[in-house]
C-alpha cells in the first residue's frame, strides 16, 4: 500500500536525500560567500533557503522552535511563489517563534519526493521533527499573517516557546560592532517556566516585566495569556459549558467560557460571548466583563483582525 503524504508521525524518511545532484542541476545550497543558511538576497533573518545540502539541518532546527516548510515551484505555480515570498516577508515580525523553510520543489524534487508532496503550494508545519500540514492555498499576506499569529498563539498555549536565533543576512564585518544577543533574556524565565508547565511563576514574571516596563507589549500579551490559562486549569470543559448555559448573565461562568474557546481556537466565539454580555449587563458587572474581553484581546494581539472587529463590537455595546 502507498502511504498517504503526513500519515505517519515521527521523523521524516531522509533516504532519498544522501544522492549526489545529477550534473547540471541547479544548486539549491548557500551561494559562495554567503552565511551559512542564509539565501542569497534574503529579507528575512528567519527564513533560509532549503536544499539537499540543508535539509536535514533545516528539520533537526525543529527541536529548538517550530519550522515551517513552504514548498512552492516558480514554472508551475506562480501563487505558490508569492506565498513563499510573503511568509519570508513577516517570518521576522515573530522574532524566531518560527523558522521558515523555503523549498523550491523543481530545484529540489528529492526533498518534495521524500515528504510526499502532493502539490504546491503547501506550507507545513514541522514540531520535533513531525510534520503537520498548514496551508495549502495561497491566501492574502493580511490573512496569512492572522494565521501565523494563530498558529504561534495555539503553540504558546501547548507550552512551545521556544526561539531560532536569527541568521545573517550579511557577512559580519571585523570591528563593526559586537554581535546581539539572538533571544531577549528578558522573557527567558517566563517562557521557562511555561515550558516546565508552571503558570504561577510564568504569571509573576511576565507581571515583574509589566511593573518594570508598562509599555512592554510582549510582556502584556504573554501575561494576558498566562493569566487565561491560570483561570482555566483544571477545569471540566462540559461542565464549564453547562453551567455557562444554565447561567447566560452569571459573568464568571461567561467570562470562564470565554477564556476555554480562546484555548480552543475559538477566538472570535470567545469575543462575541463576551460582547454580548456586555450588552447585557451595567455597573460592577459590565465592567468586569469589558476588563476581561480586553486582557484577551492583550492575549490574541492588537493587531489581530479578530481583535479589530472585536474592539470594534465592544465599542458598540458600550456606547
């Protein structure tokens, strides 16, 4: 029987990779006198340019943070180009919560042939060496960056915090200056922390950063996040639901639904709970309801759509 592309968990089957290119194929490694990794041209410190050369490299880089692998081919699907451009394009907006691998399946059909590449375009998502399907349609660079925002939310709540360092993009130059450190130690302990699955700590270090810094936006998302999964651990999900059913104005049964559907990808599920309720309540009450939409919308990120739209039906409600 022939396996079906991503069945199968675990590592990918590199067998096919260890050939030599036949004569005359294009190289598809690191052009001479460029970094290591780093794509002749690239715009991005997060993103390389894939080949059989670093393949292997470019898979084990998974389990330090997410790698994401976007095939596309230039002669048989020019959208699949764009996408490949446009994630390369805002790969550095996620300062290293993601690595993108950008494989070009005509100058590398081996690789497409070794994770069974159905067609182009395809972004997949590799975690510990396991691939994952993402994308497989080119879509605007709006809502492709609202998907990665997304992906990297769900991620941070499944405790995977990890970061690439970045690449260089240019050879360093003798005396210009000391080389920046690749992570900001700052969030450091937070993102330990909610490795080892200890939200109290997580919570006290991401506040110790806030009452540091107030404008520190990094900070306030991670807290705002670490905050919903304080509220929500241990807690039934059906029975959380159904008390949440029985009670449509009790503001801590709404208000902890909320929180489970933001886990649960539901974001705007979560957002228009909440709305409502702000509809529906005065005084004490609705201001605790808004006081919670806005620590989620912190959670999600400002310049998430979805938290445009809700702010937008927040203001509707108040006023």
């Amino acid at each position: 029987m022939t396996q079906q592309p991503f069945s199968r968990p675990g590592a990918i089957d590199l067998s096919g990779l260890g050939q030599r290119p036949k004569p005359g194929a294009p190289s598809t490694g690191s052009p001479a006198g460029a970094p290591e990794g780093a794509p002749s041209g690239a715009t991005s410190a997060y993103a390389v340019r894939v080949g059989e050369e670093n393949f292997q490299a470019t898979i084990e880089a998974s389990m330090t943070a997410p790698v994401l692998l976007v095939f596309f081919s230039p002669t048989r699907s020019p959208e699949s180009s764009r996408l490949a451009e446009d994630t390369e394009a805002i790969s550095g907006e996620f300062e290293g919560r993601f690595l993108v691998g950008l494989v070009d399946i005509d100058a590398s059909p081996q690789i497409a042939q070794a994770m069974q590449i159905p067609s182009v375009p395809l972004v997949v998502a590799v975690i510990d060496g396991r691939p994952m399907p993402l994308l497989q349609e080119a879509v605007p660079l709006e809502e492709l960056r609202t998907a990665l925002a997304q992906v990297v939310q769900q991620l941070t709540t499944q405790g995977i915090t990890g970061r690439h360092q970045p690449r260089s993009l240019e050879p360093a130059v003798e005396g210009e200056g000391e080389e920046q450190p690749a992570v900001d130690p700052r969030y450091a302990a937070a993102q330990a922390a909610l490795e080892a699955d200890d939200v109290d700590t997580a919570v006290a270090e991401y506040q110790k950063l806030l009452d540091a810094n107030p404008a520190d936006a990094e900070a306030a998302a991670g807290l705002a996040m670490a905050r919903v999964l304080q509220r929500t651990r241990g807690v039934d999900l059906q029975q959380a639901r159904e008390a949440a059913a029985a009670s449509p104005d009790d503001v801590a049964a709404q208000t902890l639904v909320a929180d489970l559907d933001l886990l649960g990808g539901h974001v705007e599920d979560a957002f228009t709970r909440l709305v409502e309720l702000v509809r529906r309540t005065s005084g004490e009450d609705r201001d605790a309801v808004r006081e919670h939409l806005l620590g989620l919308f912190g959670a999600v990120g400002n310049d998430d759509q979805r938290v445009l739209r809700g702010r937008q039906g927040l203001a509707s409600a108040l006023f």
